[in-house]
C-alpha cells in the first residue's frame, strides 16, 4: 500500500474483488499581505477531510477494473476580525454566491492491464491503466479573481471538484521480494481534462510520481515502515482567457507510514509534508508575499473478502 494508497501495487486474478478507503486529512495554514482594498493582513487555515472509498474487480487474470469516489469537507478557519470579501469562515457542504456545496467529489473509473503480476510471490508488478474522471457538482461557478466595475465581489476559491471530465492514465511498477526491502518501486499519473466546464475553467494538467520503499519489520502486528517520496507538477489554469494566479506549481511530498495487517485486511497510516518548489496556495490573490504550511495524515485500509 504505497504512501497510503489502497489501489497501489495490487493486481487481483480473474473474478477476485477488493475493497479499499483511503482517509486524506490535509491542514493547511496561510498568510499573505495586504491587498488593495483590505489594508491588512490575511491569513487562516484550511481543514480538508476527504475520503476515497473504492473497489477493484478482476475481469481476468491480466485485466482489472478499478471505481472509487470522493467524499469531504473543505473549511476554512479566517483568523482575525476584519471584514474580507476574499475569506471568511465557511464549508464546501453549503453553496456561497459563486460555489455549489455539497460532499460528493470526483469519481474515476480505470481499466488497468497487468503486464506482469507475481500476486503474494516474489517479484515484478507492471500495471498500465487508463480511464475516465467524472466530476460533481460541487464546484466554483464565477471566477473569484475577476472584478467587476474594478471591484471584487464576495467569493469563495475552493471546492471539491474543479467540476471537468479528466482522461487519466497510470503506469505502476513494483517489486516484491522476501528480504528488506520488502517492496519498492513507483507510480506515474497523468491526468488532462476533455475540455473546460460549464463555467469557462480549465483546471491544471496534473502530473504526478511517486516513488516508495517499504521495509517489513518481522513483529507481531507484521508490520511494515514505508518511505516515500512524490513530486506532483501542476500546469496554469484559466478562467477563459484569463490566467488563474497561483494554479501552477511543483510540489514535492515526503512521507513516513506504517503498515500493518488486521483480522481483515491491512491498515496504513502516515504523515506527510508538502514542499512548494514552485507556485503556492491557489486561494490567494495575485503575485503577492506570502507563506504555507502544510501537513497531511493520511489513512488507507484495503481488504480482499475470501
């Protein structure tokens, strides 16, 4: 289960069926100068509670098919006392002027080939997959960094779904042994969307690798430690014509879990702390100073019923 991921590394034989959920916590704590029209400084911090539940059934013994969906909660917490039409206090599960609420997210549908798949013996998993992003509804209707008369109007910049139908393909290779270490190897994604939504947004093109070793402890728990590492490329969004500041960057991701087996299935959990290389935290307005930190816990469980 690398970096928490519950459909990693995994190919099922024909008629073979699992189930995953992973748990995404992200804690996000942001400042960024004044801006014209507020003389004062703003910051907060944004909570984001998000759960993937999925399955993967074995069409054969070479092809597998792959569903899961998003459920969350994005908060923001504003700290301070000013009035700001930018930020306030507010949940992505209620509609604001430009954003419909709700809890559901993306879902992905992905058809993956198993070049190679050694299933619980030693050595290499190849898996190539291909597939579709469905999005919700929930999602930003009017871009928030557009005025009008020279004025803002009050607005909200995140939501669940940047509401577009992606194409999304991945490659994964692993491989598995009976000495330390245990598992190792990498995934690479690429996802694009069709076109923009309904509202005239493009969102980035996502690109994103990551590379994971895991070591197996030998306990009682038969635990494993996982050390991982993920950079994620992020292109320039557009409302229109228009450039949505901020959107592109490169994020790089360390991280550290444990796994370990239950009656049922295997549990992972990890802490992991996003490093902006490049761009920074999309909800802020224009090149201007400021700072983000960035923490995540993230918890995965996948089983295979017998």
């Amino acid at each position: 289960m690398p970096v928490g991921n519950s459909d990693r590394g995994v190919g099922l034989w024909a008629g073979q069926v699992m189930f995953g959920l992973d748990n995404m916590n992200q804690y996000i704590d942001w400042w960024h100068e004044q801006i014209p029209g507020e003389e004062f400084d703003h910051s907060g911090s944004l909570l984001s509670v998000i759960f993937r539940p999925g399955v993967i059934y074995g069409l054969s013994d070479r092809i597998n098919l792959s569903f899961n969906t998003t459920l969350g909660i994005r908060s923001m917490d504003w700290f301070g006392t000013n009035q700001s039409i930018h930020h306030r206090d507010e949940y992505t599960n209620s509609d604001f002027s430009n954003a419909n609420g709700g809890i559901l997210g993306n879902s992905k549908i992905v058809l993956r080939y198993l070049h190679k798949n050694t299933g619980a013996g030693d050595g290499y998993r190849i898996i190539f997959g291909g597939g579709i992003v469905i999005p919700s509804k929930n999602t930003i209707t009017i871009n928030p960094f557009k005025k009008t008369d020279g004025k803002y109007s009050p607005h909200r910049h995140f939501s669940i779904s940047n509401g577009t139908y992606n194409y999304i393909s991945d490659l994964q290779i692993f491989y598995k042994r009976s000495s330390n270490p245990v598992f190792f190897g990498g995934s690479f994604t690429f996802e694009k969307p069709f076109e923009q939504n309904e509202y005239s947004y493009l969102p980035p093109i996502v690109i994103n690798a990551i590379f994971s070793t895991i070591y197996k402890r030998f306990d009682s728990l038969d635990g494993s430690i996982d050390f991982s590492i993920g950079m994620q490329q992020l292109s320039q969004a557009y409302w229109g014509n228009d450039p949505a500041p901020n959107s592109a960057a490169l994020v790089l991701t360390p991280s550290l879990s444990y796994l370990f087996s239950l009656k049922k299935g295997a549990l992972s959990i990890g802490i992991q702390k996003p490093i902006f290389i490049s761009g920074s935290f999309a909800g802020n307005e224009g090149d201007i100073e400021q700072k983000t930190k960035v923490w995540q816990l993230i918890i995965s469980y996948r089983s295979i019923p017998i």
